[in-house]
C-alpha cells in the first residue's frame, strides 16, 4: 500500500481474521464499496499492526505510523 509516498506491507494475516480458536474459520477483513467512493478507509486490516499519530497542530494537519513494538509489521 502506498501512503504518503511510502510503501507499507499488507500481508494476508493483516486482513484476514480466525474467528475459531482452531483457526477452522476465518473472515476477510475487507470492504466492497470501493465502487462507490474515490476514498478508501484505513481500517483494522491495516491499523493492527502500526501506531497511528496525529499533528492537528501543524498546517496542515498531519498523520504518521509507527510500527507496535515487537510487531511484524515494517515500511519499505
């Protein structure tokens, strides 16, 4: 995924989700409305593995990620 010219991974596991504990079922993490806007939404698929930080402050504002601790998730 490409954000603010910076390439994140999105792996399988960060959008697909077991709902069993023996992993017998799972569910797809991923919205079909993407006909309908020019906009898509970063939701828990991506935002599981990555802190969220918000400057309101600056002009204008801005938003950054930084990877959870001990998490698997990394930037290119």
């Amino acid at each position: 995924m490409l954000f603010g010219g910076h390439w994140f991974i999105v792996r399988p596991e960060d959008y697909s989700l077991s709902v069993t504990d023996d992993d017998s079922i799972c569910s797809l993490c991923i919205d079909d409305n993407a006909y309908i806007y020019d906009e898509f939404v970063l939701g828990d698929a991506f935002m599981r593995g990555w802190y969220s930080i918000h400057d309101n402050d600056s002009t204008p504002p801005r938003m950054g990620f930084a990877p959870i601790s001990g998490g698997t998730r990394e930037k290119l």
